[in-house]
C-alpha cells in the first residue's frame, strides 16, 4: 500500500505542478482513500477476497483490509472509508478479538469509516429499488 500511495502521490504531484502553471494558481485537491470492491463483478466473491485469478484483475480485499487497519493503527492522523460490508463482515469474521478491538478503536478514532453501509455498492446504472433495499438492509 505504501509503494502504491507513494507512486501516485509522485503522479498527482506533477499533475498539479502541470495545473498550476497552465492556470496560474493553486489547486486545492482532497484525496479520500476508501474502497471500491465489486462483489463478484468480473470474479467470484471468493477470487476477489483470496486474491484468486489475477489473469483477470489483480484484488485480495482480505489484504487490503489487513493493511489499512495496520496503517491506521500506525498513525492517527490517517483515515480510511470502507464501503462493501459484504467483504467486511467476511474479514471481521476470521480476526481475533485484538484485532476487532484494535478496529473498534479506529471506528471511535474517526479514522475508519463505513458508508453506504449495504452489502456492496449499488449498481448506478440499473438500479432497482427492491434490490437496492434488499442489499441495504442485509448490509
């Protein structure tokens, strides 16, 4: 995660450098670090959480989420926003009880927070409102 924030860190900065001198002023920029984990889009639930199939697309949520509660225990000026509970709800199933308190800490910190607070995210595109209501309240 470190080597991944820190080359885009490098991108947006020359980005911005680029910015600035085609504008001639500063642009504010907020970088939210949050998660868009898609339940079974192009790979099973179980490949996307395992890190199984990388020929399609490279994910291991379950290692993502070790990470960021690693990071944020780290720091506390660190935040993160996690929102498909589906894959949380799997991961905060297999930790022991340090690591649930350790994330229960980072929940009152402020530092990690769920929103959408469904299942998965909600398919934009086509959405149904008993699908959506389903997946939300299962969430």
């Amino acid at each position: 995660m470190a080597v991944h924030f820190q080359l885009f860190a490098a991108a947006l900065a020359v980005a911005l450098a680029s910015v600035r001198v085609a504008w001639g002023q500063q642009l504010q920029v907020h970088i939210v670090p949050h998660t868009h984990d898609d339940v079974g889009w192009l790979k099973t639930v179980d490949e996307y959480y395992y890190g199984a199939n990388n020929s399609i697309q490279h994910a291991g949520v379950q290692y993502i989420l070790d990470t960021v509660i690693d990071e944020l225990s780290l720091d506390p000026n660190k935040t993160f926003i996690y929102v498909e509970i589906a894959y949380f709800w799997r991961w905060w199933n297999e930790q022991d009880d340090d690591t649930k308190a350790l994330v229960k800490t980072l929940v009152n910190n402020k530092q990690l927070e769920f929103v959408n607070a469904g299942w998965c995210m909600n398919d934009e595109a086509s959405t149904d409102y008993n699908s959506i209501i389903d997946q939300m309240s299962l969430g």
